[in-house]
C-alpha cells in the first residue's frame, strides 16, 4: 500500500485507540447495555430529573461508540478499496481512495477531541473574565488585545458571544471585560486558557522605545444549568451598585445599574452591567458567582482525583501559561506553542486548538505538555 495512504491510516488508528482507551472501551459497551435496559422500564419516568440525566449519559455515549465503530469500519473498507484499486491498476480509484482516506483522517481527530471533552461541565456554555495586570496602559491594550482574539475565535467556532461586563482603560485598552460564549462545549474548549497571559513587546506608548513586558490574567468557567445546586449564603455577600461604564444611552449612565458581588469567603468578584436594569444585572451576577464557585470545585475534584491537589485560591502572577513576544513590524510568537504570525490574532487562531488537543489528551496517555516562558 502507498506510503501517503498508510499515513492516513495511522492517524486514523491512533485517534482510535485514544478513544477506546478514554472510553474504557469495555467498560463503556456494558455501561451502554445497562442503559439501554433501563430506558426500557417504563418505570423510569417517575423520576424526570433521574431519567433525563439517564438519557443524556445514553446519547453521549451511543454516539462516542457509534462514531468509533463507524469509522473503523470505513478506514477498513476503503483499505481493501485501495489493494484491490493498486491490483488493477486504476490510479484514479487509488487517488480517490486515498482522498476518502485523508478526510476520514480528519474526521477521526475531530471526533478525538470531541469525545476528550467529556468532562462534567464540558458541554455548557462558558463565561471568560479578562483582567489588566500590572503595567498601566500597556497591560490595559493588551487586556483589549486578548478580548478582540478570544471574541475572534469564538466567533469562528460559530458560538454566540455577549459582552456581560466591560470597563474601559484610562488612556487606552480595557481593564476588565466579561463575556458569556454560547455553544457547543465552549467550557471545554476554552477551559485551558485560565491563567496568566504575558506580552513581550517594543510599546508604541513609550516614546523611548524600550521594552516592556505586560500582563493580564483570564478566568474561564462553566454556565450552569438548573439540575445543578448551588448553595450561597446571603451573609457572605458584599454587593455594591455603581454607574454603568461605556457610550452611554437612555439611563446607562444615570441610574446606578451596575451591579457588583464580592463572596467574602473566597475573595470572589463579579460584575454585570449589561442590562439596563439593576434587577438583571443582580441575576447575572449571581450566576457568574455561582458559576465561579462551581468552577473551583470541579479544579479540587481533578486535582484531588489526579493527585496533585494543593489549597489555591487565585491565580498568581507568577503562574503564566502563555507568552507572546512581539517583534518590530508586528511579527507575533507564542512561546507556548511555537507559533509564528505577523498578526496576534492570528497566533491565537492558530494555536488555541492544537493546544487544547494536546492538553486533552494529556489526561489520557499521561504525556507532560511542555510551556515554554522567557524572563
């Protein structure tokens, strides 16, 4: 068989076996047998609440194990497709074969990735919070920065994407945006990007040229949805109302609409100033902080899981999971990855995804994913 047609066909077995091997293959079809008895009994719904959740684990994993079988069995056929192709020696059906080859290829490491994100939250809607660290303006545009690319890749991923809160810098750039990302396993996608991001450029604000090196901090988290429970006492709650930031409008800047919430205990802090009214704006907020706290639990339970829990509460500067240096006439590398683009955005674009592969899969073949800084 052709070189170019056994490569595909490597791909396609390894995206194979890390889905078994995340599946726990036979575990997973007597799971799915279970399940299927049990939608049988017409006494499942009289719990509603049981028998959605009972469905909902039934689809997701009929749909992990149909697509795996499904395409073995075509990798399969098409292989056969392709010796019999070489024995009559039509080139034409070869190099059709090999194309089908080559998109099943895809297919399967699209699938990898969708059946790694098969975390508790995964599938939920996600809010992301960025944050001007240290640095003044410089910090302040490149805060604007990051929210204009991770805006960019969600919408190329097709999520719908609301602004929720937003406060503009003092010369330039923003110090704080809030946005909730709307789709499917947005949370899982954008999970790995919590952290601290660096920037390494020449600033355009320091007439003197020099270097300078800024940093802002990104906070992801899932929305939640009703069937989870969340209990937050009133009395560990600070909330200050204020003006709404931004263009103004009718009663944007006029009436005290904004709402802040600071959960004491665990030093959280959120903030909407969305909607025009207070009330809203309230209920949004405590769904942030509802959904921060639940954030935190589901990090104690994998780092507890795994073995490498230690007591966190925020994330500190030193801890830095990106680096960007930008180079004269624009040209962007993100330490991280490797990536080389003459645009930021682009760099972003380019290496949110291979990232997030790589870090899933660490979860599963227990390879260290390697961040690279500079000092």
């Amino acid at each position: 068989m052709r070189a170019e047609a056994q490569q595909y066909i490597d791909r396609i077995d390894a995206a194979l076996d890390l889905l078994r091997r995340f599946l726990d293959w036979d575990r997973a079809l007597r799971r799915l047998d279970e399940l299927n008895a049990r939608v049988e009994d017409p006494t499942l719904w009289d719990n509603q609440r049981q028998a959605q959740e009972v469905m909902r684990e039934r689809t997701r994993l009929d749909a992990a194990i149909g697509a795996t079988r499904a395409i073995d069995s075509e990798k399969t056929d098409t292989a056969e497709l392709i010796e019999m192709a070489e024995a009559e020696g039509d080139e034409d059906m070869v190099n059709e074969a090999i194309a089908s080859l080559k998109a099943l290829a895809d297919r399967a490491d699209e699938d990898k990735i969708k059946a790694l994100l098969a975390g508790e939250a995964d599938a939920s809607d996600t809010y992301l919070e960025i944050h001007a660290g240290a640095g003044g303006t410089e910090s302040q545009d490149w805060a604007e920065m990051l929210s204009r690319m991770y805006r960019r890749w969600a919408e190329r991923r097709g999520y719908k994407v609301e602004l929720v809160d937003y406060q503009a810098g003092d010369q330039a750039g923003i110090k704080s945006a809030t946005f909730l990302f709307k789709g499917e396993n947005a949370y899982g996608y954008a999970k790995t990007e919590s952290g601290v991001h660096r920037l390494v450029r020449i600033s355009p604000y320091d007439s003197s040229a020099r270097r300078h090196t800024s940093f802002s901090s990104v906070w992801v988290y899932p929305v939640i949805d009703d069937n989870i429970e969340i209990e937050v006492n009133e009395s560990d709650l600070k909330i200050d109302t204020y003006r709404a930031s931004g263009a103004g409008g009718q009663h944007v800047n006029t009436t005290d609409s904004a709402v802040r919430i600071t959960h004491v205990p665990s030093g959280i802090i959120v903030a909407s100033q969305n909607d025009r009214s207070q009330h809203k704006n309230r209920a949004t907020a405590m769904n942030m902080l509802k959904a921060r706290l639940y954030e935190a639990e589901l990090r104690r339970r994998e780092e507890a899981a795994s073995g490498e829990y230690q007591a966190k509460t925020e994330i500190g500067w030193g801890h830095q999971i990106r680096s960007y240096v930008l180079q004269p006439y624009q040209l962007v590398k993100d330490l991280r990855t490797g990536v080389t683009s003459t645009s930021p955005d682009d760099v972003l674009d380019g290496a949110l995804d291979p990232f997030m592969a790589a870090a899933l899969s660490q979860k599963v073949t227990g390879e260290k994913v390697d961040v690279e800084d500079v000092d």
